[in-house]
C-alpha cells in the first residue's frame, strides 16, 4: 500500500514537473488573414506546428477576413497587437515601419540569408531596414477553363488581345459567360484592371504612378480603362458578380460558370485540384510599344511582421523566420503561393498549374506590385473607390484619369 | 451655513457618477472631435496634429460643389453630399412609410381584435435580434446567385421577367443590365437597406403607439361614439391628437436613428458606398483611409445634424395643446 | 370598445393582413432556421449525369422546404469556429454590468434632479438628454484616445464605460417618469423621522424603483447587445469579444458555405428569442412603461 502511494506521489510529483515544464514554453500570439476558406490555411496549419516543435514556443493564432483584417490591424494601439501579424508588403507595412511599429529585422536576417534572396525584402524595407519575412509571392494570374473554350473553338487561351476578344465573343454565342469578377471586395477589379493598364502603357510607367512620381494624367490609362469597361457592358463579366463576393465568383469558375477568371496565382493549388481542365495564362498585350507579354503584376506581397511592443521580439522574429519559411514551403507544395525564400526541398511534386506559374515569374519581363500595397492607405483607398466606380460603369476612362489625377496629385 | 453646504455636497455627489460618465465619454468627444476636425493626423502613425484650419470642411463640401468652369461635380471620392442625401431619404422613407404603418396596425390592434397579444409579440420579436444579423441574413436573401430568397420568389412568380427590365431602364448612374443585384447599384442599395430596417423597427414604433392608444381615457372614446362618430374620425380627431407626444417621440427615434443607423449597412453590404451614409462614411475616412481628421469632421456634421433634426421636429410638433418634453 | 365584439365581416380583413404581416415578419427566421439545417447542394442547387439516360440533370435549390438531410454538423462547424460560448458570455458580462451602472448612475442623478431643490436642475436635466440624439458612433476616436490613455483598451471596461454613458440618457428619462410616481409624502415622513437624504434615497426610493430596472435594463440592453462598431475597435484579444463581433467574423471564415452561416446566425438570436417567449409580455410591458413614462 504504501509502495502504491509513494508511486503515486512520485507520478504526481513528475506530471507536476512536466506541466510547471510545459508553462515554461514562452508564448507568442500571430494574427493572420489564413480563414477556413483562405487558401492559405492548409500553409498555417502545417507551418504552426513544426515551428512550435522545432523552436520549443507555443504560438497562439487567430484569423481574421480579409478586408475587415486591413481595418483591424490598423486600429489596433501598439501595445495591442499580437507579437506576429500578417501584413502586406508595400505602403501597408510601410504605414507602421514609420509609425514605430515594427521591430527591425535587420539582425536576424543574417542568419538567413542563403535561403532569402534579398531581393524579395525590398517591399517592406524602409530607410534601409527591413522589417517584414516575406512569405510568398504572387502575381496576377489569367485562369482558364479548357473545356468552355473547347465548346467555343479554342485549344488554347488567347495571347493576343483581338484573339481574346473573338474567343469571348465565341463563348458568348455558347451560352457561357467568359469572366466573373466579384465587385464586393474591389481589389477583384484591380486584378482584372491593372493588368490592362500593364500591357497598355508598359511597367516603367506604370510603376512610376503607383509611387506617386507620375501623374494618372495619361489618355492611355482612359483607353485601357475604357476597354475594360467595353468587355463588362458587352457582357463578357457575369453582371451578378456586382454583388458577389469572391469565394462565391472562384467556386463559380470552379464549377464551370465562367471561362476565365483573372486572380492572385494564391488560387492555384485550388483550381488545379479541382476536377477539370484548367490552365493558367496573362492578359495579352494592348500596346505592343510600350508593353510585352511576360510583364505582370505582383511581387512578393504577403509578409509576417513582428511588433515593436512585444515582450520578447528578438524570440519572436526568431519564429516569424521560421514560420516565414515554412509557410512559404507548405504553402508552394499546396499551390497557396510561389516561392519567395529558395526552396531547399523536393519539388517535384509542385502542381502543375503552380509550376506553370513559377515560369512565368521566372521570365517576367518587369514587375508592378498590387496598387493597392504600392500605394499608401489614403491614396489606395480613393484609387479603390474609383476603380469600383469603373466596374460598376458609373465613371469612363477619362472621368477615372481625371479624378485620380485631381485627388491624388 | 454647514446645513446648505452639506446638502449641496450631497447633491453633487449624487450627480457624480452620471456626470463623469457623460462628459467624460459623451461631452469630452464632442469637444474633441470639434478640435480633431480642424487638425490632420494618424492614430496608427501617431503622428503630430497638423493644424489645416477649415480645410477638412473644403474638402468635405467641396464635394458638394459644382465647379463653375466644367459645369460638372468638383470629382472628389468622399461623398459627403451622397451620404447626407442617402440620410435624408432614409430618414423620409422611415417617417413616411414606416411610421403610418405602424400607426395603422396599432389602430387596428389596439381596437381589441381577437388575438392583439400575439400580433404584438411576433411584430415586435425582430427588435431583438441583432442587427448584425438581420444585415447577414438579409444579405443571404437579397443573394442574386442560386440562392437568394428574394429572388428565387421574383423567378418563381415571373415577375422578374418584367421588373428586372423595368429596374434596368430606371438605372441612370451605371450602364450594367439590372439582374436581381439589388445592393449593387445606387438606385436600389439604399433600398435594399431601407426594407430590414423597416421589417426591423416597425414593430418597435408600433408597440410605442400601442401604448399611448391604450392610455387614451375611455370616457372620451365612448362620448365620440355616441356622438355618432365613425371609426376614422375617432382615429383622427380624437386618439391622433391625444398620442402627439408618442408621435414625437416615434418621429425623432426614426430620424436620429436613420442618421445614426450603421452596423444593419456594414454588415448588409462589404463596399458601402453605393447607399453611404455620415456613419459609413466616416468609418472608412477613419479606418480605411486613416485620416482621422477628416473623419472627426464628418463625425462633428453628424452630431450637428442629430442636434438639427430632433429640434426641427420639437418645434414641427409644438402647438398650443400639446406639451413639449 | 372591448364589450362591443361582435362579429363583422371586416374584421376577417384584417385579420387577413395581419396574418400576412406576420408570414413576412416569420418567415425571413423560418428561411434562416432551414437554411442551416441544409448544405449547399441543396441550399445552391446541383445537377447530375443521369446514369440511366446519360443526361444532365438539373436539381432546383430547395428554398421553402424542410432540409431533405438534415445538416447538424453546421452547428458543430459554427461552434467551433471561434469561440462562440465565450462570445455569449462576453456579451452577457458586458451587458449586466452596463445595466448594472446604468441603473445606479441614473436612480441617482435623477433623485439629485427630482428630489431636491436647486437652481439649475432643469438646465442639468436639459444637458442630459443631449446624449439622446448624439449617435454613439461619432464619439469613436476621441473614446478611443481616451481609453487608450487610461490603458483601458482591450478590457471589459472598454465596453462598459462607453456603453454606460451611452445609455445614460435614456435611463435618466425613463427614470423620472417612474420616479415622480413616488408620492413625496413618503421622502417627508423620512425626513421628519430623522433620515438624511442618502438614507431616504437608499431606504426609500430605491426600494420603490424596482419596476423602473426592468425597463431600464431593457432600453440599456437593446442599445449595447448589439452594438458593432466599439466593440470592433476597442477590444482586439478574442478574449473579450463580444457576440457580434465574433457572429461578423465567423461569417469572414465561411463565405461560401451557407449552412455554417445559418446555423451562427441561429445560434447568435436563439438566446434572445427564448427569453423574449418566456417573459415577452414582461418585456412588452417594460418597454411601453418606458415610453409613456417618458
């Protein structure tokens, strides 16, 4: 009996142990946009728990939706926000470098630069500092149904602008609508838009406005804005898409509601698991002297920050790293995203639409990152509000040139 | 001396609690927001305030203005003359539309029809629920894919056929067919806004009125009656007047509260802008485009106006009878 | 007018539309309650290869019917999205204490209004009902600056201060309506026996203000149950999330999937509703004293 006790009092005495142990694991809390129905949950999921083992941390997430996530984080006080938060590259992240905010990474990056080219820091660096992991990167993606064009004639997506045009026009005959674009989260039209804009007055001076070096002044802007808005009236974007959001638009496609659906290269591990025949593309060129076919639009968006206020930052950039690799890791295998840190892994077993992708990044002929990043959150907001005027073809190319350029210059 | 002195004390203390609360968190505010208006700042930069004098105002009614040269609206993405006259109308349909009927189906309930209790119970139930989601199921209903309720009922009864066509040659401000997108476009979204408030509160106003019918003295009902009068002119000559001061209150419930009404909005539809009102607008000025004075100054308009209207409507309702609250 | 029920043809009108309106007061709930029982296939429609005939067959949304498979794992999805439990209690915390100060406050300010004598009493009683048209949201930024500085950000008090003084009005109003049915005889014979006039108030009037808290509790309980915005801004941690903030942000999660939504939507409004149908006419009566009173 009283072997018995001893040995329970010793076991007691043990778990005790363990569990004053197990308190001892310092805790970090991240804030993420990764939802149920984001497509990079499956990313989070996997990263989280390797990161936890590997590290001995325990880390506390919480995700929230993407649009009322951009008003969230940026109402949160300082002494508020978790240790780790997701963020957008560009002027998102910028608004709290210069704020404060953020911790700096510089110290940390050298233990990790074979595997992040330096390159891919470039959008959140400020003065010289870098304050954001980038986890993956992305670009505007044209994604298309092959059996829809198949009905309507086409072996293969368009790559010529009057190409395109007939091939809607084809499907359009068919009974299919060739676009959906949800008109709920305007940033779905920018992905539709800026890519016009792209391959009708090049990147060079595409860029040159987003950083507010340029003026919107320009009647090539009209013309692409115009010719966008010609494919919505003459119905080639599903006119339900006004008031749908975009979940609903993608699952659309999916099933094979629409032809084509132009959105971040984040969708492609979905569309190429769904059953079907898709691939993926770019808008074809409108100007010829001014844009080629292999400029896109994106760069290496999504980023984990670390902030400024938290109680531990040196451990906490430690995990946003690792977290930051293996995100990007999970995350390219299942297609979320492409590979802003160098892959140390086997990748033969990336999809085939995340590869296709990945080429087409790799001969990218110039870049332009999301207006919506690239700009600061005043200028982005009114630019984001025309832009939903021009879907819901309350304003033309030339009142949409001549707002932007009276508001934001 | 020490007696008044004492009970003066006592009278502050009691006063106490309440006025820290109110000036504290409704006075001070006030007066903040008026000193914000005429700064620029960032609360998430926590940047310094930057005097702009009366240039939040210029901006906020500049977008009011027609510029003389083009003949054209000053272009401008704030909206503020769109989100004052959105406030109206929806203070109008709610004065006008579902203040009467509420006032009819109290008439009739209050009449002693068999059943009144449960009529009142199932039209007053909404106001309980949260407008969040009342916003959320609405938006389900107004859905225009597969499976929005309203309308899946428009198809199933043909209606569509010709109203969607209708709708769509009333549209001025966008070129797009109208396909059952009712938050999609300026001339149907503050409707589609305006029908679950009405569904919402008119149950509300109708249990106000209710009582006030029921506090009218029998004795004055039954010498109308015998008098021969109808069942109209009891309605009209005798309860109307009686329940003005009920009235008053309903009207100004409606008023301010079309003024103030934002969760039902933000959660109906992602993108407000198509039915802005003051409140959604200074939300997004705020958190959106982080410019914190310039949604102090629409947050100031917004109070003037509340101030406005529930002293338009006092003195529409002053008359020598009735007495003002 | 209540003896005179006779039978009359017009009655059968009325009855007619009353039912009417109580099919489009009902029915919108009825649709919710459905649609969270079902899954997408039958909420969306579907079509199917017909084995037999090698045909596509187009199976219609069922819009009005009972789920033909009854979904209950939506309400698992719902619960466990979140923490919807800790959500209600939340809200419940925050409402009770709200209610709580709201009631105290305004007993109080409004025996220093009524009850005794001193120049000025109107202008104050004036000044108080400013807060009855100042809409709550216009207050964000400065509450926020406010809260910040006191450090009480992302606390319950975050909630229960500003809601307070939100409500404040109304239960001043509301309370001077009940309050001046007290006979002031009462507070004399207290006096004369000696009692100060905390003793009067606490002995006195407090104990006759009962049926007032009802009514107070529930105008102060509409107003901050359902409150959105505030509660958004100035509660980060999901540890003091509210209701709706935690039903908004459960719908971010699931935006395709609409039994999910359905079943957070029931979830969120059956609470209330079983109160409502257990005490409504409680409640109604509340709520009516309210508005004559005042």
């Amino acid at each position: 009996m009283k072997k018995v006790c001893a040995l329970l009092l010793a076991l007691t005495m043990v778990l005790g142990m363990a569990s004053a142990f197990a308190d001892e694991v310092p805790t970090l809390t991240l804030w993420c946009i990764a939802t149920e129905s984001d497509a990079n949950r499956p990313a989070y999921e996997a990263a989280i728990p390797a990161v936890e083992e590997a590290l001995g941390v325990k880390i506390e997430w919480e995700a929230f939706e993407n649009d009322s996530y951009k008003t969230k984080i940026k109402s949160t006080s300082a002494e508020e926000l978790p240790d780790i938060f997701f963020t957008w590259s560009g002027a998102f992240a910028g608004d709290f470098a210069t704020a404060g905010k953020l911790y700096c990474l510089d110290e940390e990056y050298k233990n990790y630069t074979a595997d992040l080219p330096e390159v891919m820091l470039q959008n959140s660096t400020y003065d010289g500092k870098h304050y954001a992991v980038p986890l993956t990167m992305n670009i505007v993606t044209l994604f298309a149904n092959m059996d829809l064009l198949k009905e309507a004639g086409y072996d293969a997506v368009p790559t010529t602008y009057d190409d395109l045009m007939a091939c809607c026009a084809a499907l359009k005959e068919k009974g299919i609508i060739p676009f959906g674009c949800s008109g709920n989260a305007t940033w779905c039209v920018t992905e539709y838009l800026e890519p016009i804009i792209e391959k009708t007055i090049g990147y060079e001076a595409m860029n040159e406005i987003f950083a507010g070096r340029a003026t919107w002044n320009d009647p090539a802007i009209a013309t692409a804005v115009d010719t966008f808005q010609k494919m919505i009236i003459d119905g080639y974007f599903d006119p339900d898409g006004l008031s749908l959001d975009n979940d609903t638009v993608k699952a659309n496609f999916i099933a094979g509601k629409y032809a084509f659906y132009q959105n971040g290269s984040w969708n492609c591990g979905e569309i190429n698991d769904a059953e079907g025949n898709f691939q993926a593309a770019l808008f074809p060129v409108m100007d010829a002297e001014k844009a080629t076919y292999g400029q896109v639009i994106g760069g290496p968006n999504d980023a984990l920050a670390v902030s400024a206020a938290s109680k531990n930052p040196e451990l906490a950039a430690k995990v946003a790293f690792a977290l930051g690799k293996e995100i990007c890791h999970y995350g390219y295998l299942a297609g979320s995203g492409l590979p802003a840190w160098t892959p140390d892994y086997d990748t033969s077993a990336v999809k085939p639409l995340v590869a296709d992708v990945a080429k087409m990044v790799a001969e990218s002929e110039g870049m332009v990152l999301f207006g919506d990043n690239a700009m600061s959150a005043d200028p982005a907001n009114v630019y984001l509000s025309y832009v939903a005027k021009v879907y819901g073809c309350e304003i033309d190319g030339a009142g949409f040139i001549e707002a932007l350029t009276n508001e934001l210059q | 001396m020490k007696r008044t002195f004492t009970y003066k004390l006592n009278i502050f203390l009691f006063l106490l609690p309440a006025l820290i609360l109110f000036i504290g968190i409704l006075i001070a505010p006030i007066i903040m927001s008026a000193y914000y208006s005429f700064h620029e700042f960032n609360l998430v930069a926590n940047t310094d305030m930057e005097y702009v004098g009366l240039n939040n105002y210029r901006i906020l009614f500049s977008s009011m203005l027609t510029n003389p040269n083009t003949g054209k609206l000053y272009a401008n993405s704030m909206y503020l003359g769109d989100a004052l006259a959105h406030s109206l109308i929806l203070a109008a349909l709610s004065t006008f539309i579902q203040l009467p009927l509420a006032l009819i189906i109290a008439l009739k309930l209050s009449k002693g029809i068999r059943g009144e209790r449960a009529y009142l119970s199932i039209f007053f139930m909404p106001v309980l629920i949260s407008t969040v989601i009342i916003g959320r199921l609405w938006m389900n209903i107004y859905d225009p894919g597969q499976a929005g309720l309203l309308n899946a009922g428009l198809r199933a009864l043909g209606i569509d056929k010709w109203l969607f066509p209708a709708i769509t040659s009333r549209i001025t401000s966008s070129k797009l067919p109208f396909t059952g997108q009712w938050t999609g476009f300026r001339e149907t979204a503050l409707l589609a806004a305006f029908i679950p408030i009405l569904w919402q509160y008119v149950g509300y106003h109708m249990l106000l009125m209710y009582a006030g019918i029921k506090g009218v003295p029998a004795d004055l009902l039954e010498a109308a009656q015998l008098d021969g009068c109808t069942e109209g002119q009891v309605n009209r000559f005798i309860i109307i007047p009686y329940i003005k001061p009920i009235l008053k209150v309903c009207v100004i419930f409606a008023v301010t509260g079309s003024l103030k009404s934002f969760d039902l909005i933000y959660a109906l539809m992602k993108d407000t802008s198509r039915a802005e009102l003051p409140s959604t607008l200074m939300y997004k000025l705020l958190f959106l485009h982080q410019r914190y004075g310039l949604g102090s100054t629409v947050a100031v308009i917004l109070i003037v106006l509340c101030f406005l209207f529930a002293m338009l409507i006092s003195l529409a309702f002053r008359d020598k009878g009735a007495k003002v609250a | 007018m209540r003896e005179v029920r006779k039978f009359k043809p017009s009655n059968i009108i009325v009855h007619i539309l009353l039912l009417i309106l109580v099919l489009i007061n009902l029915f919108p709930l009825y649709w919710m309650v459905t649609f969270s029982l079902k899954n997408n296939d039958e909420i969306l429609g579907y079509s199917y290869v017909d084995e037999a005939t090698g045909e596509r067959v187009l199976v219609p949304p069922n819009h009005v019917g009972l789920p033909q498979h009854w979904e209950w794992g939506n309400y698992n999805k719902a619960m466990n999205t979140g923490n919807m439990g800790q959500y209600f209690i939340n809200s419940l915390a925050v409402s009770t204490s709200v209610i709580a100060i709201t009631v105290i406050a305004s007993f109080m300010a409004t025996y220093a209004l009524t009850r005794m004598v001193w120049k000025g009493r109107k202008m104050m009683n004036k000044f108080f009902m400013l807060g009855l048209t100042i809409p709550i949201h216009a207050a964000i930024v400065p509450v926020f600056t406010i809260l910040s500085k006191m450090k009480l950000l992302n606390t319950y008090a975050a909630l229960i201060v500003p809601y307070a003084a939100f409500s404040l009005s109304m239960g001043i109003l509301i309370s001077i309506g009940f309050m001046g049915d007290i006979p002031y005889d009462l507070d004399e014979a207290a006096f004369l026996d000696g009692c100060g006039v905390w003793k009067i108030f606490f002995r006195v009037i407090a104990p006759l203000m009962m049926p007032a808290i009802a009514t107070v509790g529930i105008y102060t309980f509409l107003q901050c149950w359902n409150e959105l915005l505030f509660a958004t801004i100035f509660v980060s941690s999901g540890k003091y999330r509210t209701l709706p903030v935690g039903v908004q942000q459960l719908f971010g999660q699931y935006t395709t999937d609409w039994g999910p939504i359905g079943a957070a939507l029931t979830i969120a409004t059956l609470p209330t509703m079983i109160v409502y149908i257990l005490l409504s006419k409680r409640i109604q009566d509340s709520f009516i004293a309210g508005a004559v009173k005042g």
